[in-house]
C-alpha cells in the first residue's frame, strides 16, 4: 500500500489512520506546491485534483481523507475501526466520520477568513454551532461512539488539532480534553513523527 503524503497537512490523518489499522504502508513524498512534480501514474489517477493524502492499494487508488479512513477501516479493521455495516452504531459513525469535510472545514475556513456565515442556506451552519454540536456529541465521552476508538475520531481528532493548531477553539474543555486523548495514542504521536 502506498500513501501520497506531504507534511504539515491532512496527510497526517491519513497516516493516523493507517497506524492504528496497523498495516504496512510506504509514504511517497508529494511536493503540494510544484505540479510539475505531479509525474507519478498512481497519485494522478488516486487524485484527480492532485491533493494530498491519497491512496494506492493494489488496485485500488483513492484520496479525500474521510473516504481513505473509512476505506482503511472497513477493509483492515472491521468491528474495530468501523462498526459493522448492519451494527446499529454504523448510521452515527458515518454522521460523525462525515461530519468532518462537511461541516466542520467549511465552518473552519470561513472563520479563518472572516466570512460571515449564512446558517440558512450553508449546508455546514457556523462555526459556533459546529462546536457545540460536536461537544455534545461526545457528551462526556472519551470518543465520539462512547468508549469505543473509531476511524470517525481520526477525522474529528485530527480537525480540532489543527482548530487548535490555528488558535480557533476557545475555551472548550470537551473538545480540548479531547484532542489531549488523540494525542496520547501511540498512532497519533507515530504519524507526528513522520512530520520530521
Ligand atoms: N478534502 C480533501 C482536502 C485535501 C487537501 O486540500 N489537501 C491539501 C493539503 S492539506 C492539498 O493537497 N493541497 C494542494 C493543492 O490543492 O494543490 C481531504 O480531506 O483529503
């Protein structure tokens, strides 16, 4: 299996991701900012808009972080990773795996942009109800389906890090406590390391 990675971007969920399957993989290094660069056969196929993280596993060839997470878990670590697709917790795992790219992004990005939201005709809200819907999602919790680690935290964990990273999040204990969690587990702090 082979990841197309750049560091210091959504590559690290990525990498996240493949650590706690446990899978062997092999990192290819893209370079984001020269498409001239953007030889490689696999990546161009995997990524049609030639972002990183992308995916080739034997014949399969994928990017969008939330699909490979989710591709990664139902085929290395089912029931672990991923409820099982008749398991009355798969509907809430793919809301919450989803959640990610589709409302907490866009909420982020228009924040960081300054951009006032419109919460009736965004399909993402704001960034204000983003939070606390995602807070009380977890609801006490150590993770977002109760006790049980999913690839849906990888995509939630990995986008309060990078909240915090840009000084987004308030003071939110649930979601601070949160990340603190994420960041404990030994596949989150091994994908860091490949940050270099
Ligand atoms: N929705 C995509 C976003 C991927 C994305 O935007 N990747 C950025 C790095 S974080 C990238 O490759 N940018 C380079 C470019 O667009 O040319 C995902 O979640 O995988």
């Amino acid at each position: 299996m082979k990841l197309f990675w750049a560091p210091q971007t959504r590559s690290s969920r990525a990498v996240w991701m493949l650590e706690e399957a446990g899978v062997e993989y092999e990192i290819e290094h893209i370079d984001i900012r020269d498409s001239s660069q953007h030889v490689d056969v696999d990546f161009r196929a995997a990524s049609p808009m030639r972002k990183v993280p992308a995916l080739k596993d034997h014949d399969v060839q994928m990017a969008e972080s939330a699909a490979i997470c989710l591709y990664v878990a139902d085929r290395y670590a089912p029931g672990r990773l991923a409820p099982a697709i008749d398991h009355a917790d798969r509907g809430r795992f793919l809301f919450w795996l989803m959640y990610a790219p589709a409302v907490i992004e866009p909420t982020m990005s228009e924040k960081l942009n300054k951009i006032e939201p419109n919460r009736a005709s965004n399909g993402w809200g704001d960034f204000k109800t983003m939070i606390s819907t995602l807070s009380t999602g977890l609801g006490g919790n150590p993770w977002i389906l109760g006790d049980h680690f999913s690839a849906a935290d990888v995509m939630l964990g990995s986008s309060v890090h990078f909240m915090q990273l840009f000084n987004l999040l308030g003071d939110e204990p649930e979601l601070t406590e949160y990340v603190e969690r994420c960041r404990e587990r030994p596949a989150f702090q091994a994908a860091q390391k490949k940050e270099g």
